[in-house]
C-alpha cells in the first residue's frame, strides 16, 4: 500500500486536519494543571502526547510530562518521533 505506519495513525485519527493540535492547546493544558495537578495532561513519568505542525507542514510528537517539580517538554518530527507509544501514554488530537 506504500502507507507508513505514521500515516495508518493519522488516518485513524480523522486525518492530518484533525489530528494536528497547535502549541497553545499545549499551553491550555499546561494552565490548568500548572504544578502537575491531575486532569487531562498525564502526570509523572507518564507521556501527553501532541501532534503539532510545524513550519514545514510535517507533524511533530510534542510529548510532555510533570516531573521533578516541573513540565519536561521533548519533541521530534512524527516520522522519526523517539516515543515508544505504550498504553499509558495520552495522545491529544483535534477535538479530543
């Protein structure tokens, strides 16, 4: 089929428009839980999971979590993304 794994994701999520999320809904998020508080965003070692475009128009995996007193933020392009997806792991996409 000459899809990617990554695409089989995207496709599954509504497509590109729905699954993109933009740095001020990290940055919502983030307000509400400010000092790790539980809610929506994960909290510990735990991965929430974004799915930004970036100026190219490629979507890159923004995962964050609360840790030692403050949010750790890490990001790489989705196609080459270094999180391991694992079930605990939140993934936030458009409407979510």
């Amino acid at each position: 089929s000459g899809g990617t794994f990554d695409d089989v994701i995207i496709e599954s999520l509504g497509g590109r428009k729905r699954a993109r999320t933009f740095l001020g809904d990290i940055w919502g998020a983030i307000q509400l839980q400010p000092n790790g508080e539980s809610g929506q965003l994960s909290g510990g070692y735990r991965e929430s999971v974004f799915l930004v475009e970036d100026g190219f128009g490629d979507l890159c995996a923004v995962g964050l979590n609360f840790f030692c007193g403050s949010w750790n933020i890490n990001t790489d392009t989705f196609r080459r993304a270094s999180f391991d997806f694992v079930p605990h792991y939140r993934v936030f996409f458009r409407n979510s």
